[in-house]
C-alpha cells in the first residue's frame, strides 16, 4: 500500500517538473531572442534535470519498495 505522503510527493513533484518544463521554455524563448539570457535558460535547463531525476529516483523506489 502507497504511503499517503507519497503520493503528495509524488503530485508535488509532478507539478514541479510541468512547471520546470515550462520555464525551460520561456527561457529559451527568451535566450533565443536576447542572448544575454543564455545563462539563465541554462540554469532553469540544469534544474529541470535535477526535478526529473528525483521524479525518477521516486519512482526507482517505489519499484524497489514492491519487490520485497
């Protein structure tokens, strides 16, 4: 049986990574249209990676969690 905070997790860092690949978007719209933002697509670019991974990782865990 899920733990009820993990599916909070779960939700919460869903709606990160949505937001996250939102503003990966804007900002490269952005870094496309005025190069000195290329620094910050980048970064917002980085962060999303590290949302997806621990989205990953949450779910590497629960997979681990229900073999045993």
């Amino acid at each position: 049986m899920v733990q009820p905070a993990r599916n909070k997790v779960r939700a919460m860092l869903g709606e990160l990574l949505e937001n996250m690949e939102d503003a990966q978007e804007v900002a490269s719209g952005l870094a496309r249209e005025y190069p000195e933002y290329r620094a910050m697509a980048e970064a917002v670019h980085r962060v999303k990676d590290i949302v997806l991974m621990a989205c990953e990782l949450e779910a590497y865990d629960e997979r681990e969690s229900n073999e045993f």
